[in-house]
C-alpha cells in the first residue's frame, strides 16, 4: 500500500530506502536548500524516482542559504576534511534541517491523503547531529501524531544501524552507489576527502562492496 | 535579554504577543506561503515591528500554494463564511502549517544564538487546528529541545486563554488593533463575513473594545 513520503537526498541512506520500501512510497521529497553538493545529488533523487515510478517533488528551501549558518551553505572552500564523526564536522550542520524537512513532508502526506513520513537517518549521524537521533526522531513523530487530522507518523527505519549495514541492503538490491552522491563539496567528482566522502568509502570498504564512485583523492584515506 | 524569535502573522494574536515580549524577541519571523491574506497582515507584521525596533524577516514558502491543500490557498472565494469554530474552517487548515513554521523559526533561533521560538495561538485556536493544541506544542517542544545543540524551546504563552483575554491585554498595551489584519479574504477591506472576520468581531466584542476595523459588512454579525 503507498501510504508513505520518503525524505528522498539522493545520497547511499535515502535510496537504499527507497528502493527498500518502493511498494509502500508515493512520493520521494527532495529539498533544495541551496548547499553545494544539492546540485548534485537532487538529479540522482529524481533519476531513481523515476526508474521507480514514484513521483518527485523538489522542494526549494532558499531562504536557508539566506538566514542559516552553516559551513554547507558557504561554498565548498567552508567544508571541513577528515572523518565524519570530528568534531569539526560540526560546522557543516544546518540547523534543524531535519526537523524542517520533515515538517513539510508531513504537510504534503496531509494533504495528499498518506499516513506516514519516512527518513533515512542511521546509527552514525548521531554523534554530530541532533537532530538525526532517536529521541529527537520520537519526540516529532508525537507533534506530527498530535498536530495533523489523520496522525501521520514518523519512520526512520534505519535510526538503529550503520551505513555499512545499509550498503549490505542495497548492494542485495541490485544498487550502484556510483548513482548516488556524497560529497558535501559538490565538485564534478566526489573529493575523496570530506566527511561524507570518508564516510561512503568507510562504508562501502566495510560491507566488501566495490566502490565505483570516482573521486578525486581516490587512493588513501584522508586520515590515514 | 533578547532571546527569543516570534512567529508574528501580523493578526491580533501575534501582534499582541509581538508588544507585551517585546523585551523578549530579537526576531520577528513572518510566513508568505501564498494565501490570500498573506499580502495584506505581513505589512502590518512588519509595520510593528519597525515601530519596535524589533528585525523582522519574511520566509517565502510558495511550495504550499503548489503542494499543499487548503482552501486559504485557493482564492477569496473558497473561503467558508460563518462562526470560527464551524466545522466548515476546516477546509482553511493547511496540513501542519504550524510545525513547518515552528521548525524553520528554530532553525533561524539556532543560528542566531537564540533560545525561544515563541507563537501566539489561543484556546480557541483548538477546535479547528490540530497544530495549535497543547498536546502539539508539548511534543514539538520536546523535538525542538533534543533536535537542537542549544536545546531550543517552544513558548507558546497565549495557549490556555481566549482571544477576548488578548484583545484586553493588547489595549491595555495601546495597540490599535484597526492596525492588524485578520480577514482570510484578504481584500481591501476585512469582509466582515468569514470565520477570522467573525471571530475578530466577537473578541471585541466581549472585549468591551471600540472596533476600529472597516469592514465590508459591517452592521450583522453573519450568523445572526
């Protein structure tokens, strides 16, 4: 039954979800927020969606590049390298994005007449961004419950495991990670060396899954 | 201490709040999602502000006026006449409206140092407006607080009283309120007819306060 919205980046988490619970998702929901690598993951959002016969909504958020603070929203000089869980990664949140995002997908599965809202937050975002971590996760599925006719809850399916444990699932899917993006600088190729780029290679090493996303720095880890 | 962002509407309620915290707000925060009274309370919003001193910004959420379903959305003439609290405002909800509000004025609280997100709903907001219940705000609060570093809260002062108790407070504060907006019409004038005119009326009313609003249809209340 599709009865659902997707959260939809177009980044390894979100279409490993998609392709998961493609029998249950009406509409993948990408947002525009005006951050470097946007431009470069949306079209993987809508490519997959696509290939699926979901609809695609993008949602323009441009007012965030206008009155949020964030690294990820001041060019790709701003964006820190090394491992995803730093502290310096810290920079690169943009302040309650989450919480953002999925307030406007409960509005739209309102409006049209779905139950839930799924994202594809996992185990590892916690160390940096609260708003990825179940308690906060739990805490808006009560105010979507509370403050909407028909309840809608909130799914994040994959809050309790890991990026690798999410690679298993989509490599078992037939998914090529090459046809998804990473990189937080939003170069024409992945850099290799910031944060979420660390972090896909970390991954995809992890699960013994060949990684055919061409990158920049493509032969040492940056921290190594 | 200037700690606070206030979702200010430019009606009576939020302009109300807007003067008696004016101590409190650092930013007033106004949403343009398209409706047909948007164009006629944000001057307003802003006009107070100005007198305050107090920054005011306008997010633009044209996104609701293409995804969202609501009758505020669909032109004058969608709009339902009669009592406020008639079952028939319902078509003048747009689906959790309110969370993607509170969620974006976090966001900006956030980045700018703040701590409060403060909205100006009331106890006779409850009847139509899943979003504008305590159980809501409870629980959105609680999202805020675990989705944010600096663990933002949700005020929402005026809750438990009714909009005669605001309009009271508010002219003992001085404000005009001939100098806010309420008519979800949104033509030259207030048309005096729909639920927002309706209820406006019967709070001054009840108030004891001189109606300096101009109204289309000013001498019958619509539902005598």
């Amino acid at each position: 039954m599709k009865d659902s919205v997707l959260i939809v980046s177009g980044g390894m988490d979100s279409i490993t979800m998609l392709y998961e619970y493609k029998d249950r998702i009406a509409i993948g929901l990408s947002f525009d927020y005006g951050s470097n690598h946007n431009a470069r993951e949306i079209p993987f959002a809508r490519m997959h969606c696509e290939r699926l016969g979901i609809r695609h909504i993008v949602i323009n958020l441009d007012f965030m590049h206008r009155y949020f603070k964030s690294s990820l929203l001041e060019g790709p000089d701003a964006i820190p390298e090394g491992h995803y869980a730093d502290d310096n990664m810290k920079s690169t949140v943009v302040p309650f994005r989450n919480g953002i995002m999925l307030a406007i997908a409960t509005g739209i599965a309102e409006s049209n007449g779905l139950r839930h809202v799924m994202m594809a937050n996992h185990g590892g975002d916690h160390t940096i961004y609260p708003d990825c971590r179940p308690d906060f996760v739990a805490a808006f599925g009560s105010a979507t419950a509370a403050g909407t006719y028909e309840g809608i809850t909130v799914e994040a399916l994959y809050t309790g495991i890991t990026k690798a444990d999410i690679a298993r699932r989509g490599h078992a899917l037939g998914i090529d990670y090459g046809e998804t993006w990473s990189c937080y600088k939003g170069g024409v190729r992945h850099c290799g060396r910031c944060g979420t780029c660390v972090e896909r290679r970390e991954a995809l090493a992890e699960a013994g899954i060949k990684d055919n996303t061409v990158y920049d720095s493509p032969l040492t880890m940056p921290y190594e």
